[in-house]
C-alpha cells in the first residue's frame, strides 16, 4: 500500500468534505496598469490576461506562491502558479488560502485540474469575462493536510517528469520541423523555367473565394461551423474553437461558401494572416469574411502541392499583405503577383508523397510527434485527475 493510500485510510477512510472556493480564499482582483506603465528596468513581472509577462514594474503587490486565474480576456479561466514576488494587473485575480488547513501548491493542482470549468463560468460578448462571485462558489475538495501535502509531492515529481519528456519531445518535433522545411523548400525550388517547369501567376492556374460576412449576433451554439482566420495554424484548420450559424437565419444560397474535404484555406487578415490551412475535416463547414478559399484548375494544379507550396510562402504573403499591426491581403494581388512553379501533375504528386510524410510527422495530431505531445499531456491530466477525486463527505465532524 502506498504511503497516500495508507493516509487517505487512516485519515479520511469516509471521504473528505467539499467547501466553496471562497469560504476558504480570499480571491481578489489585481490593480489596474497598462503595459506603457512597465518599466525598462523593471523587476517584479506584471501578471495581466496572458500566460506570460505583460512585462516588469518596479515594486510587487502580491506574494510569491500565489495562485492567479486571469479573468478577462482570450485566456480567461487560465489558472497559473507564481513562485515570485510579482505585480497582479486587474485583468487577474488571486486565490490565497486564509486557512492553515489549506496547502497553496494544492490548491493550485485543484484549480488546475478543473481549469475547464472555470473557463466555461466565462461571460460577455467579444471580450470574455469572468466574474470573481462565481469563482468563489466552485466547490473544492478538502482532505486532511498530511493528504494535500502527499499528493503535492507526488504531483510535483510528476509534473517534472512529463516536463522533461515533453521538452525532449519538442526539441525533436523542432528538429523535424526544420528538416521539413529545408526539404520543402529544396523541392520546390526551380532555378527558371524550362521545358519541364512553368512559371504562372496564381491567378492563372487557381482562382480564390473570398468567405462571406456572417453576422455576429446570429452566432449560435450549434449548427453549420463558421471557419474564422483564427481556426487556420498555418497546417490544418482547427475546429475546436468555431461558432455555428443556422441556415435559416439567411436568405442567401451560401453554396458557394462551402468548405469541403480537401481544400486549401487561407487567413487574408489579422494576426494570422498569410497563414494556410488545409481541410481534413468529414463534415462540410462555411467560409467567413477574410478567409479565402482556393480553387486551383485540377488539369495543372494539384491541390495538396499547392498547399506546400503556399505554405512555403508565409512571410512574403505576410509582407504581401503590408504587414505591421493591421495586415490585409488582397485577393487580386495574391492572384497576380504570387507566381507559382508549375511541373508536370506526375513530378507534383512525387513532391506531394515526399512532404506529405515530413508533413504528418510534424503537424499531424493524429500521430507522429504531435500526438506523442499530447498522449504525454493527457497521462498527466488523467493522473492527476485520479489523485484530486475524492468521495463526498457531507458533515464535515464524521
């Protein structure tokens, strides 16, 4: 028998009791700076929205090891560890124990565990917001210290472990990222035009759909899937944060919207722009304003070497688009002044079958590397879930 089981025997054989966030935590909301406020020579981190930094002050508000959860914002519901003196914006809170029956780190493994419950007390429109009250009423588990403290070192122990794997992991899948794109580009690379290789202008050999001007407020939580520019990574395209619409609500024939198995997408602004993504997804999904979607003529063009071949081109279709802070590609000029390297359909598939590998290893979350990462992450989530479930104890003096 180990050591937490031999605890949870002697100490709480009947279960532990469950008491709400803010009967035991003072949970309370940084103090407002913006990030001109940072100082050059600043040394205490500024703790905003983000899972990094906005950026360093000269004095602290907040003690080290402190939990936060960021409440407003892209990354609202994110729960972090501060081991540091630091300054909390108010774009945070903080959780701090005001019982000795409370272990920080504990608590902070709880939070995390149930991070996605946190997320979903998110309100709001376009910005998402999360309100301090309905923090406080999360019910959390409170077994006997000596318990809290076990589970801490074994967490701890657990959590270093599937860092250094993870990290070990990236660096390969980093290597493997490089060596893909040094082949791709060699692939693709075609001195000048001769007998075998054309040169074209994209406009020549593809033609491109720009998405349609779906309507915010007619955003539903199911239905048709809207793909955004902000579901394309620059490989695929990420559906698991889309919004839906209903076909009803619009008068039009959306056909010519569609996206299917297959195609090849693109960001045409924001902070994604330039990227590409190419659809693997069985259901069909829709096409929104600024994302554009390519047709290429199957006699000449195949589909999947365009996409290398796009996506080869990221930074001079960033740069193509004006870069800066408000990037905006221009369907015409993508279709005019990109000039694309066209041989035979047969050479095409040869290069398609030869990245397509290199391709999958690196960005597949299927297999390959990518889903070695996250088999890696969920073992660690489901662990640590197993040792954070505890039975019910409703009167807390049984």
């Amino acid at each position: 028998m180990s050591r937490l089981q031999e605890l949870i025997r002697s100490l709480c054989p009947n279960g532990v009791v469950y008491k709400k966030l803010g009967d035991f935590c003072e949970i309370k909301t940084g103090k407002g700076i913006t990030k001109s406020d940072a100082t050059l020579g600043g040394t205490y981190p500024i703790i905003s929205g983000g899972q990094s930094p906005m950026g360093y002050y000269h004095t602290f508000n907040r003690e080290a090891n402190t939990v936060t959860i960021s409440r407003v914002g892209a990354y609202a519901g994110f729960v972090n560890y501060i081991k540091e003196l630091f300054y909390l914006n108010d774009k945070c809170f903080s959780v701090i124990p005001i019982s000795e029956r409370v272990s920080t780190l504990f608590l902070f493994y709880v939070l995390k565990n149930i991070e996605f419950k946190i997320k979903e007390l998110q309100s709001g429109g376009g910005v998402p917001t999360i309100n301090t009250t309905k923090v406080s009423n999360l019910e959390i588990p409170l077994p006997p210290l000596e318990v809290q403290e076990e589970i801490v070192r074994i967490l701890d122990a657990f959590t270093s472990y599937t860092a250094e794997l993870q990290a070990e992991l990236q660096a390969e899948l980093q290597a493997r990222k490089e060596q893909y794109t040094y082949y791709r580009n060699r692939l693709l690379s075609f001195d000048k035009p001769t007998k075998d290789v054309t040169w074209k202008r994209l406009g020549e050999v593809c033609d491109i759909i720009n998405g349609f001007a779906f309507k915010s407020s007619l955003f539903k939580e199911k239905g048709e899937p809207i793909i955004r520019i902000t579901n394309i990574n620059g490989a695929n395209v990420n559906l698991n944060d889309v919004k839906y619409f209903d076909l009803k609500d619009y008068k039009l024939n959306l056909c010519q919207f569609i996206v299917g198995y297959g195609d090849v997408l693109i960001a045409m602004s924001g902070a994604t722009t330039g990227k590409i993504g190419f659809y693997t997804h069985k259901s069909n999904a829709y096409l929104n304003q600024r994302v554009g979607r390519f047709v290429p003529d199957k006699s000449r063009l195949n589909n999947r070497y365009l996409f290398h071949f796009l996506s080869s081109k990221a930074n001079e279709l960033y740069l193509m688009a004006g870069g800066g802070a408000q990037p905006n590609l221009s369907s015409i000029r993508l279709m005019n002044d990109l000039v694309i390297p066209i041989p035979s359909l047969s050479e095409q598939q040869r290069i398609v079958s030869i990245l397509d590998r290199f391709e999958a290893l690196v960005n597949d979350l299927t297999e390959g590397l990518p889903a070695e990462i996250a088999a890696v992450q969920e073992q660690y989530e489901y662990y640590r879930n197993q040792l954070l479930s505890f039975p019910r104890k409703e009167d807390e003096n049984a």
